[in-house]
C-alpha cells in the first residue's frame, strides 16, 4: 500500500481564502476522506514572525492509497490550489511519497519553524532532496508546507472548522450567540476558546472575509463534534476536523537570561519588576523586569489583552513573575500572553504618625526632631510603616480567549493536566 504526504502553506492573503479551506475542498472534491490516515493536521509555526499571513499556519494531508493513480492525483491537487489560492498568494506545496516523518533532519526543520525563523533556501533543499515542490508567487509558502508535512506531534488538539456557502463569503455571520454560549458551558474544559466569557464575545468566528463560518477549538474531538451539531445559525456547508498543534505552548522557550532573548522568538523567562507598570498611548501596559543575570526587559500588555491590563497595573517593583510570550525587535519587548507570579512584594508606604488625641496626621517637628500635633500638643518620634493589600495572588493570569494567540496554551488546559 502506497503512501502520499501532503504539505501545503499559504494559500490565503490578508483579505480571503484560507489554506484550511483548500486542504478540505482536496479531500472532498478528489474523495480521499476514506484514504486517510489521520486528521489532516493544522500546524502553527512561529507566531512572531513579521511576515506571516494572518495565523501561521501551515497544513499537511496524510493519505494511504491503494491502486490509485498517484501522478495523476498529485496533478489534481495542483489543479485544485491553482483553482482556490488566493492570486497574491505565496503558495507552496509538497509531495512525499515516503512518511516523511521517519526524516530526523525534516522534523528537526519543523520543530524548529515552529520556536524561530528558518531559511526557505533549507525548506527547498529538504523538499528536493525527500520529495517534490510547487512554488507560487514568491514560493515563502513552500517553509510551511515541509514544516507540515514533516512535523510531529508532542502535544495537541483538535479544530472542527464549519464552512459556509460561498454567496455569503464576505458578507455578516450569522451565527447565534446563544448556541455558542450554550456549547461553552456545556461541553467544558473539553473545548474551549470558543466564547470569551470576560468580553462577552465569540472567539470561534473570525472577523476575516473568508469560508469559515466556526471553529470549534478543544481537546477531545467526539466532544467537538457533538458540540458542531448544536451550534445554530446559518447553513454549514462543509465540517472538517484538524488535528493541531493550537493550545499546547510549544512555540515557548525557557530562557536564563535576558541577554540571551531574541527578537522574534517567544519566551518564558523569570524576572523582577524594576520599572513599574505604565499605561502608554494607545492603552498599552508597558513595565521593566530585570532578570538574574540584571539585564532588564520592557514586557507589554497591549491594548486588545483588555482587563488582562488591570492585572499587569496592580505589579510594583520587587514582584517576582514569570512572564510568557513572544519577542518584537524595535525595542526588544515581551509581548505577554500570560504571566505567573511567583513572589508578591509587600506593599508598604511610611507616613506621618496619627494623632491619638484627634486622629490627624501630625506635622514634622522640624529635622530630626519627631512629629506632634499642634492642636493636641500630642508628640510622637518614628513615622509609622502603612501596609497595603496586594490585589492579586500568587497564581497564573492569562490574556483573555479573543486575545490569544493560536499556539498559546489556556489555563483551562493547564487544570486538566
Ligand atoms: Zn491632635
């Protein structure tokens, strides 16, 4: 029995289609659901990357075929992209006709596009060498496509996308709100993102003038697709279910020091807060952590992580956290997707004594020279230490479900484990 792995990036633009589309048109049109061997897989790369298309995500299909023609069918496929890539599109696709997987240097390349930035001259050398490859536009889209194809799963989950018809692309989802309520509460924390409880809003619709109508993201796929089935609104043309690598962390990496940090990686990294908390232009949260080795960091909480900023403005100087996320360059900032606080540092002010007799503060004798009040002609040495409570505990507090990131994993995941 014949084997045919897929790989395929970047057919999508900022303003429509999406690659997850093209994968599930192959596999209806050409009628290989039956041929294959799991999930076709939804793989974030590198979420960091300025250049990316919207998500980053990159697609394979893995498929056992038996007297099929297998020229033939990768002719088909070609057909198909060809027919639904978006024209300014970067595409790329791969054939290999061996598991592609068993290659130590092809799953070395995916992990590693999936933590840092790799060369596309690498991705054309691997396909050349194991496979095939079709290039479109500028060919960028071929590094997703061996990623894909390539990658090995340490931990996942599953996306069930619901597609639309195609009169209504571009036009207003109708989806109802209350039907997405209802599945969140129901079938939690198997599935989860689906509805951001804090904001009152969906998260399993994108705002994008593309064919998905829904995607229901979670850890056990018989509960998504039972959940899919409740879900009310307009027609469901076409459901597949991905298996990916969304929800699981895998693009952080520890880090000792903060001199070690590069731009356009994403980080865990333990630090102090040495410049507290400051709300810039725009709403952004911006503070300084200074690590062990005393390099120090601006970490943000941009404006879209909403009340995740209240959080960040109740650290002063001193907290010990963990923060989470990933790196821009110009000036080197964390951006935060979660933060964990590992050390709350006391919060205490020195004041002016209280009067006993009135209750006032009392005033400076002069230098050195104690505190009284003049009304009472009451008198006291030391100024008095205040403390203040600290407004959050020593736990994990993470940016909410619209403001995730793909890669990013929930709390709700963390619990189960
Ligand atoms: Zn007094």
């Amino acid at each position: 029995m014949s084997e045919l792995h897929i790989g395929l990036d970047d057919t999508d633009s900022q303003k429509g289609m999406c690659s997850t589309y093209v994968v599930s048109q192959i596999l209806q049109k050409l009628d290989l659901r039956k041929n294959l061997i799991s999930p076709p897989e939804l793989v974030r790369l590198n979420p960091t990357i300025p250049w990316k298309t919207r998500g980053n995500g990159a697609l394979s299909i893995r498929l056992k075929l038996g007297q099929k023609n297998i020229e033939n069918l990768k002719k088909e496929i070609i057909e198909l992209v060809e027919e639904y890539r978006e024209e300014s599109s970067n595409s790329g696709v791969v054939f290999f006709d061996n598991d592609p997987r068993n290659i130590e240097e092809l799953r070395d390349f995916s992990k590693k596009a999936v933590k840092e930035i790799v060369k596309i001259q690498n991705a054309r050398e691997l396909a050349k060498e194991y496979g095939e490859a079709y290039e479109f536009g500028n060919g960028q889209g071929v590094v997703g496509a061996v990623c894909a194809v390539g990658y090995v799963f340490s931990d996942y989950t599953f996306e069930l996308i619901g597609y639309r018809k195609k009169e209504r692309w571009g036009t207003e989802r109708d989806l109802e709100k209350n039907s997405v309520k209802k599945i969140s509460k129901k079938y939690s924390p198997t599935i989860w993102d689906n509805f951001d409880w804090r904001n009152s809003e969906m998260v399993l619709s994108p705002n994008s003038p593309c064919p998905v109508l829904f995607g229901i993201r979670g850890d056990s796929k018989e509960r998504i697709i039972e959940a899919s089935k409740e879900l009310r609104g307009e027609e469901v043309v076409l459901k597949q279910l991905f298996k990916t690598n969304q929800g699981t962390d895998e693009h952080l990496q520890h880090k000792k020091n903060i001199d070690k940090i590069k731009p356009y990686t994403s980080v865990i990294i333990k630090g102090e807060v040495v410049r507290e908390p400051e709300t810039i232009e725009g709403g952004h949260v911006i503070l300084g952590i200074c690590g062990e080795a005393g390099n120090v960091i601006d970490c943000a909480a941009y404006e879209p992580t909403k009340d995740f900023r209240n959080t960040i403005r109740k650290l002063i100087k001193g907290d010990t956290i963990k923060v989470f996320g990933g790196v821009r360059k110009k000036p080197l900032t964390i951006n935060l997707e979660k933060i964990k606080i590992i050390d709350l540092a006391i919060n205490s002010e020195e004041k002016n004594p209280v009067c006993p007799d009135c209750g006032n503060r009392m005033e400076s004798a002069g230098k050195e020279q104690g505190y009284r009040c003049r009304k009472c002609s009451t008198f006291a040495n030391k100024k008095v230490k205040i403390f203040r409570e600290r407004e959050l505990e020593e736990k994990v507090y993470e940016v909410p479900p619209t403001a995730r990131r793909h890669l990013s994993k929930p709390l709700i995941r963390e619990e189960q484990d």
